[in-house]
C-alpha cells in the first residue's frame, strides 16, 4: 500500500485531537472515534475518579468484549443457517 492510497482525518476524543491515518474513508473513521468518545464519557460518568489512561484501558476492554460477544453471535447465526440449510 502506498502513501497515497492513505487518508488523514483528525478527530476530536475526549477532548483530545488525534489525526487518524489509514485507509478508511473519513466518514468512517469520523464515527469510530464518535463512539470510542462516547463510551470513554459512558465510563467516565460511572466511575468519575479515572484518569485518562485508565478511563482509555477500560474503554478498550468494553470494547473488545462488546466484540468478541458480537462475533460468538455471528458464528451461532452462521451455524443456524448451515444447519437449516442442510
């Protein structure tokens, strides 16, 4: 992949301003920080004594149980179907 199929995006987190750059289109990368932001202000409201690190840690560990439990539905929906169609 070269420099040139890659987008800059900057977007604001937690009142932070981070420029993303990948391959993603920007609309994108715009609403996956939209809701890295608004989990991290979902934690913080609960548990209003974190730091920032702390606060970025949890919203990683949310978000990756959030998912693998979405990707253990996927392979029982995958298997329900194989099962029908059998």
């Amino acid at each position: 992949m070269s420099q040139t199929d890659k987008t800059r995006t900057t977007v604001d987190i937690y009142g932070r301003s981070y420029t993303i750059v990948g391959t993603e289109r920007a609309h994108h990368v715009r609403m996956v920080s939209s809701l890295v932001d608004q989990k991290m202000r979902e934690i913080h409201d609960a548990n209003k004594s974190l730091d920032t690190t702390k606060l970025a840690v949890l919203t990683a560990v949310n978000t990756m149980n959030d998912y693998l439990k979405l990707k253990d539905e996927y392979a029982e929906l995958l298997g329900s179907i194989k099962q029908k169609e059998d």
